[in-house]
C-alpha cells in the first residue's frame, strides 16, 4: 500500500471513531440515570460546564499578556 493510501486509510479510521464516539457512544452515556440527573441539574440551574471558572480569571489575564507580548515582538508570527 502506498504511503499516501495508508494516510488516507488511517484518516478515515480516526474520522469513524470520532463520529461512533460522538454519535453513538457519548448520546448512549448521556442516558445513564446518574450521568442524566447531572445533565438536568445544570440545565436546570441554567449552569453552563464548558465556562471558565474564577479562578481563571488570573492566568488568563498573564496569559492575554504574553501573547501581546509575543505579538509586539513578532508582527508577522502566526497571521
């Protein structure tokens, strides 16, 4: 098999597993009860999981920094 095929093959394997995973397997565990109860709790809260949390807060702000920083010193980096 050439090198470029077996690229190929491997994508298309990687690519399956992530759809079986996300369409099949995370949706299959969002129905166990435990997992369910948590996911109406926070829904019911109106709580979102994927937000920062406080203390966060701080690093982001030295991380914002650095990368202004790394910017100034190099314009044309990265864009």
């Amino acid at each position: 098999m050439t090198h470029s095929r077996q690229q190929w093959v491997q994508f298309l394997l990687l690519s399956t597993g992530v759809c079986l995973l996300w369409l099949i397997v995370f949706p299959q565990i969002a129905t166990i009860p435990h997992v369910q109860a948590e996911i109406d709790f926070l829904e019911e809260k109106q709580i979102d999981p994927t937000a920062m949390f406080y203390s966060d807060l701080e690093t982001i702000e030295d991380t914002v920094q650095e990368i202004s920083d790394f910017h100034k010193a190099h314009p044309d980096a990265l864009w």
